[in-house]
C-alpha cells in the first residue's frame, strides 16, 4: 500500500487515472477480459498501458464498459453498442454546447460568437 505522501495517492480521486488492471476490470464489471478487448477494438475506449505492456483501465472507462454492457445484455451486438454509446456522447456534447451558447446570448453578450446584439 502506498504512503500517502506517494503522487498515486493524489490519483485515487481522477476518475480518468487508469487505476484497474484488466482483470480487476472485468470483475468489477462482471464481465470477461475479452468483452474489455472488444470495446476497445470498437474504439468505444481505449485502456492505457503499464511500462510493462498490460492494460489499465480509469473509473471513466469502466463507466462507459458497463453502458456497453447493458446494451449487450439486451441484445445489442458489440459493434452496435459501442456506435450508440460513441452517438449518445457526441448528442451529450452538442447539447451542453447548445445550451453553453444560449446562455451567452441570453446574457446579452453582443460582443460574443453570436454577434451583433438585439
């Protein structure tokens, strides 16, 4: 176990610290190292590597894995999960986006990327 003046204790909170092997992965998943593989060869996530080649995985990417998942569970092929789950991010982003801008114009901020005022 690491001291706690050790630069991993400051990791424990990062949701994007690749903290999880690949085992301890499929296992909080419940799940097998090869559905983690197929994610990852959808291009859904892709784990980070220790010095020594092995996959590890962050909060983030076990969140995303366990979406992917469900999908499965219910049916859905791989592939497909992983294309729903890259499209409902991307809507994610794109809203939040829309709703950033509409603040920005009801703040009445003329001098902003909408321009030109009322």
């Amino acid at each position: 176990m690491p001291a706690e003046s050790s630069p991993a204790v400051g990791n424990l909170d990062d949701d994007d610290y690749p903290a999880y092997t690949m085992g301890r992965a499929a296992a909080i998943l419940g799940t097998t190292p090869a559905f983690l593989r197929a994610v990852g060869e959808a291009k859904l996530i892709t784990p980070l590597r220790s010095e020594g080649g092995h996959r590890r995985y962050s909060r983030y990417q076990l969140r995303i894995a366990a979406r992917a998942r469900e999908l499965v569970d219910q049916g859905t092929p791989i592939e497909a999960a992983c294309r729903i789950i890259i499209l409902e991010d991307q809507l994610e982003e794109a809203l939040r986006l829309n709703e950033e801008m509409r603040r920005q114009t009801a703040g009445g901020d003329s001098a902003g990327p909408a321009g030109g005022g009322s």
